[in-house]
C-alpha cells in the first residue's frame, strides 16, 4: 500500500467519522479506531526495507546488532504508544491518554538500558585508563 492509499484511506475514515459523529458518536470512535489500525498495519508492511537497511548499516560499521535492535523497538513502541494515544483523545480520554505516553516513556527507557550499560561501561574504561 503507497503513500496515496494511505491518505485516501485516513481521508475517507476522517469523513465517515465526521458524518457518523452527529448521529452516532460511538460508531465515530470504532472507525477511527479501525483506520488507525488499517494504516499502522500498512505502515509496518513499508517498514521492512527500513529494517533491512538499519541492519545494513550497523553491520558495515562495526557496531553490534543490539543497536538496530533498540532502535527498531524503540520506534515500534512510539508508533504504538502514539495511536493509542490519539484513540484515547479521539475517545475523549486525555488523561489515559496521558498515562500512555508516560508508558511509552518508560518502556522505550526500558528497552535502551542495554545501550546505556554498554555506554557506561566504556565510560568506566576510559577512566581507568
């Protein structure tokens, strides 16, 4: 699915959910919430080459296959972590939707500890040094 599928597809689900929200609010929600998931599902089917490519690079410079990891994860749970969010506010659940943003917050910290005990442990070398 290319770029203009996409809008045209966000576009549509924008109008229905438009036209559907003054007669039936609820039924508003689920077709966000299904467009988000059509475009999320397309988005990922694009995001293989990116994938391949990440790797690509660490790989021909040297670093170790836990970057690309921590990367590709990391902008997974953004991903994620934003469309529920945007639901949330769709739903009119700020607050939820804030205490998913922290979440996402927490987890992506949680996925890049790896990294920052690599970091510091060559920080820790190089003062010994």
């Amino acid at each position: 699915m290319n770029i203009t599928m996409i809008v045209s597809v966000a576009l549509i689900a924008a109008i229905l959910s438009i036209i559907l929200r003054q007669y039936k609010p609820e039924y508003s929600l689920f077709i966000s919430i299904a467009a988000g998931i059509i475009i999320l599902t397309a988005v990922i089917a694009m995001i293989d080459p990116l994938i391949g490519f990440v790797t690509n690079i660490t790989d021909e410079a040297g670093l170790s296959g836990i970057y690309a990891q921590i990367l590709i994860k990391s902008l997974a749970v953004c991903y994620i972590t934003q469309l529920a969010c945007d639901c949330c506010k769709d739903a009119g659940e700020t607050a939820i939707a804030g205490k998913i943003q922290l979440a996402g917050k927490i987890a992506i910290l949680l996925i890049a500890l790896p990294m920052f005990e690599g970091l510091s442990d060559i920080v820790t070398r190089l003062i010994n040094i």
